[in-house]
C-alpha cells in the first residue's frame, strides 16, 4: 500500500519542485510564487579602463626667436602608453644594474701553481729535516708560489628581456614628466659654437640642472656638440643609444621632436595599464 501511494504522489512533487526552480518570487517576505518564469538578462563584459588622456608638455626653443613675452605658447602632444606610465622602481633597478654589469671589465688574473713558472723538484726531503713536508715551488704556503682559489677573467654581464628594458624606458620618461624634468624643443639645430652663448642661452631658459640632450637624428647636431663638450653638466646623445641609466642618471632631460617621434614609434603600446595618480 505504502508503494502504491508513493507512486501517485511522485508526479505531483515533480511538478510542484520544477514550478518552484523556475518561479519568480513575488513580495518578496511572504514568500509568494508567481507563474512566469525568471528571464536572466546576458553578462555583459566589464568596460575596459579607458586610456589616459594625451601628455601636454610646453614646447621651448633652444635658439631664440623673438622676446619671450611675444612668442606665443605652445605645448607638444605625447602619447600616454609612453610618457605616462604607472612608476615601477622595481623595473628601473632590474635596468640599472643590468647596465653596470655591463661596465664591468673582469679582467683580474692571478696565476695558479700550474701556470707559475719553476721546476717540479721536491724542496727537501719527506723525512729527516725535522721541517714540515714540502712540495714544489709554486705552492700556495710558499713566497712566490701560486694563489689558490685567485680571480679569472670572467663576464660579469647579465641578460634582461627586451620587454622589460622597454618598460624600463617608459617608466623612466614618466618619470621625467612626472618630477617636470622633460623639456620639449622644436629642434636641437644650434646655429653657434660658442660654449658661452650656449650657457647664456641655457641660463635665460631655466635649465641649470645636469641636462640631457637627445635628438632623434642619427648624429648629434655638431654645434650643439661642439658648444656643450666643455661643459660637464651637459651632454648629448642620439635616441638610438640613450638607455635607461643615462634617463636616471641625468636630472633633467631635453627631447625634440623627432626624439619624441622615435621613441612612441618603438615604445607606444595599445592598451597598458596606468597608475590612477601621476
């Protein structure tokens, strides 16, 4: 008896869970069931972060062109994936030192017993001196002998990702605009060769700090060079050869405009992620 009511029950309990699974709630405490079923609207995917809005930096002149109260001003336009990167001291460090491995000479040499030149002849005798045993003469505990365990020439140079020395120039650039330290010129193309019409110039411009100058050309313009190889504070290079270390290393830091083109050419990236404050 106990099977055959069972079996007439089981469909009603089949129908009544399968009403509740897909049954919207109704009144929500009072716990009423309502006959249409539950329409799950589709996932829509999260929005992306939106890319940070361009770099403005103020477009100077290294040669004068006028009165400076009658120049209009003018800012120069940097992509944000290269010049607004979130700061990682971290991939600096890996850069910088990655660097100073390289500079590294290893060239320290010491001779060993096997190289020290001399004759294998035992010193003495192994017994009857009532003296310590000796060897040859190029042993280590004698004057003259070889060094154990001495320096070789050795590499001391260490391997680093690209990706990582890229993300090490972005960070550093950053950084620069960051601190106010990168200035943009229209061009390095110094006219004179005078080292202080050049200091005369980098005075009423404000740039009295360690000042690095990159161009994007292949050579660096020969009157900025022949004007500035005097001066300590002051150096040149092109933006092919500019590396991480000379961006930390130098306080303040001059582009022009094709320097600016070179470098978004080989470091823009689309999508990158950005610190939320610069």
């Amino acid at each position: 008896m106990l099977s055959v009511a069972l079996d007439a029950i089981r469909p009603l309990i089949t129908r009544v869970s399968r009403n509740y699974a897909t049954a919207a709630v109704a009144n929500g405490s009072h716990g009423r069931v309502a006959n249409a079923s539950v329409t799950v609207p589709p996932l829509q995917a999260f929005p992306t972060s939106p890319l940070r809005q361009p770099v403005y930096v103020p477009l100077s002149s290294l040669i004068r062109t006028g009165h400076p109260a009658h120049q209009p001003d003018q800012v120069a336009e940097l992509d944000p994936t290269v010049f607004a990167h979130s700061i990682r001291r971290d991939i600096l460090h890996l850069c910088v030192v990655h660097h100073l491995d390289s500079l590294r000479q290893g060239s320290a040499n010491t001779k060993t017993r096997a190289e020290v030149r001399g004759s294998g002849r035992k010193i003495r005798a192994q017994k009857g001196s009532g003296k310590a045993r000796l060897g040859d003469g190029q042993s280590p505990m004698l004057r003259g002998g070889g060094i154990a365990f001495g320096p070789k020439p050795r590499d001391f140079a260490t391997k680093l990702p690209r990706k990582v020395i890229q993300m090490g120039m972005r960070v550093a650039l950053s950084a620069r605009v960051k601190e106010c330290n990168l200035r943009i010129v229209e061009s390095l193309d110094w006219t004179g060769t005078k080292t202080k019409d050049m200091i005369r110039r980098l005075d009423e411009l404000g740039w009295d700090q360690k000042t690095l100058f990159i161009t994007g050309k292949d050579i660096v313009p020969p009157g900025l060079k022949r004007s500035t190889e005097n001066l300590h504070k002051i150096s040149t290079t092109t933006a092919q050869q500019v590396g991480v270390y000379d961006l930390v290393k130098w306080s303040q830091v001059v582009l022009d405009i094709e320097a600016v083109r070179w470098f978004e050419h080989i470091l823009s990236k689309d999508r990158v992620e950005f610190a939320q404050t610069m």
